[in-house]
C-alpha cells in the first residue's frame, strides 16, 4: 500500500491555518462580548420614585456602572399598574440596553387582570434575575380594636360596607388580596386606590382608611412607632425586619391567597442575545456580595435572591398559576 507524503511545510501550513482560524474565532467571541454595553443602559422602573422597586434599581444601576464603566440611568414610568414602563421594555430594542427593574404585578399578574395588555409578559419579557421577595403585611388603624388576624376577621364581618381598605394602585396585591379578604368575609369593604405607597399610608395613618396590606419596608417605621399595627404577612415565611409578627398562614388563613408572595425581578426585551444575557447574570452574581446591595435588599423586607435566569423562570412557572387563580377568587377585572 502506497502512502502520500506529507511534508513539513504542509504541516506547518495547515497548523497555521487553524491557529489563524482559532484566534480569528476567539477574537470575533471577544468582540461579541466586548460590543456591550456600547451606549448608556436605562433601566425602567414602572412606577414613582421612592418606594423599595425603585431604590433596587438605584442601587442595581450604581453597582453596573462602576463595573461596566458605562452610564447606567434610573427612568422612573409610573402609572397603570405598571403597565406603561413594562410595555416600553417590552417595545425596546433587545440589546441589553434597556432593562426592567418591576414588581410581579406588571410582570406576570397584569395578563390575567386586564382584559387588553399591549404587552405578553410571556412572549415579550426576558426573565434575568428575581432579586428578591417582596412581602406585603397587612396593618390597621390604631383605633381598629384587633392586635391578630381572628380579631380582625370579626371585626370587618361586622361592619359590612362600613370599612375601607386602601392600595397602591388597581390590581396591585394589596388590592387583589384587600378584595379576597372583602369577598370571603362579606365585609363589602370600600377599595380606595393611590398614586404609589406613601400616600396611602398617609392615609392610614390620618384615620381616612382602616386597614391595607402595605410593603413590610413602608410599614416597619410605622408599625415600630406604634402608629399602626401590624395584623400578619402574606406568605408561609415571616420578614426578616419584622420578625415578632406571625404571618396569615400560621394565623389559620392557609388558602393560597394568603400564601403566595409577589417579588422584585429583572427584566429585559425578549429575544436578548444569549451572550448579553450571561454576561448580565454573571453581573447580577457579583453585585449580590456587595454589602450596599445586602443592605438595600434586606431593607426591602423581603428575602435577597439575585438568582439565575433558569431559577428566575421557575419561579415564574411555579407562581404564575397561584396568582391566576387569586386574581379569579377576587373576582377583580379591569379594562
């Protein structure tokens, strides 16, 4: 059997080639990661300024851009449950560019409470990260004579149409658990809505409305001051910074109403490079071990996740069916 020679110089000419071939591969990878961010980032917050979604994303941005080296920018959209600023990520190019920093409520509850949503937070949304949990707990008026969730279950049952309870907007969870707690119990509570938290709160405060389901990081400065009184968490783990108080589900509301608990996501436009989607997970990692970021996400009351997108999508997937159903058991539509 004859055998060609293979000469040196084809050797070496071949391995030159595919050293070429490898670096020329390399460098295009290099390139690839090294295109972003090319611009500023804006990252969206679908709601006002102020409150726990908002000072995250102020943190989260601080964090990106001094490891980017590129301006990273607060928009603050607020109005219609956070549909406005959650539809123009949705529109937004998917560069990684612009980012969502949003509540559940906009990213997952809204399409089954509105009848038109001009976005599908299935189809349109790049699930990066949940940063953390977000628990409501539900306080009352100094003068509303319960201190646990009984008591005031007796209470309202009472009073049927004489209570209101107030939220930070329509189809937030304060409303939605607000109704279910008003439809279960006959109450036929008054939903008053506001323009964000703090006014709400103020309200509360000032008598106007007798109970609401607050976030546990604007109602702790109350509740510690003995201005309002704290009733119980949604939810089966009690908050971190409000620790003496029981949640609803050891109080005997063990329906999932009272179980499931919203959360702080990141988000993007859908069809995000898989590169730019890496790199921003690996960003979100890093940043988690920053004591300011510990310290903004263990003042939200919730519980810190700073996750993978995979872990992102399953509890997405596993929430998603609970908050269905409690949207229907509230009997809450809007148009």
């Amino acid at each position: 059997m004859n055998v060609l020679p293979i000469h040196r110089r084809t050797l070496l000419q071949g391995a030159a080639a595919w050293a070429g071939a490898s670096l020329l591969g390399a460098a295009h990878a290099q390139a690839a990661k090294a295109s972003w961010p090319s611009k500023p980032i804006r990252i969206i917050v679908p709601y006002n300024a102020g409150g726990s979604t908002d000072v995250v994303a102020r943190t989260l941005a601080d964090g990106m851009s001094k490891r980017l080296g590129k301006p990273v920018v607060v928009d603050n959209r607020g109005g219609a449950s956070g549909i406005l600023g959650t539809d123009a990520v949705a529109r937004a190019p998917a560069d990684g560019h612009t980012l969502l920093v949003s509540l559940s409520t906009s990213m997952m509850v809204n399409q089954y409470l509105y009848s038109k949503l001009p976005y599908n937070p299935e189809k349109d949304l790049e699930l990066v990260s949940q940063i953390a949990t977000a628990p409501i707990v539900l306080v009352v008026h100094p003068s509303v004579p319960a201190n646990n969730m009984q008591e005031l279950l007796a209470y309202v049952k009472a009073r049927k149409g004489k209570l209101s309870y107030g939220s930070w907007g329509q189809g937030s969870q304060a409303h939605l658990v607000g109704a279910y707690l008003s439809k279960t119990t006959g109450a036929d509570m008054t939903h008053v809505a506001y323009k964000g938290e703090a006014p709400m709160l103020q309200d509360l405060l000032g008598g106007q409305l007798q109970l609401c389901f607050a976030g546990v990081a604007g109602a702790k400065p109350f509740v510690d001051a003995g201005r309002l009184k704290a009733i119980g968490l949604v939810g089966r783990e009690r908050a971190p910074t409000l620790p003496q108080v029981a949640t609803l589900h050891e109080q005997g509301l063990t329906d999932g109403a009272c179980s499931v608990v919203g959360w702080i996501g990141l988000g993007a436009p859908a069809g995000l490079p898989a590169e730019v989607l890496a790199q921003l997970s690996s960003l979100v990692k890093e940043l988690a071990l920053e004591p300011r970021m510990q310290e903004q996400l263990v003042n939200t009351g919730g519980l810190a996740v700073m996750g993978t997108p995979q872990a992102f999508r399953e509890v997405y997937q596993r929430d998603a069916p609970a908050w269905k159903a409690l949207v229907a058991a509230a009997d809450v539509k809007l148009d």
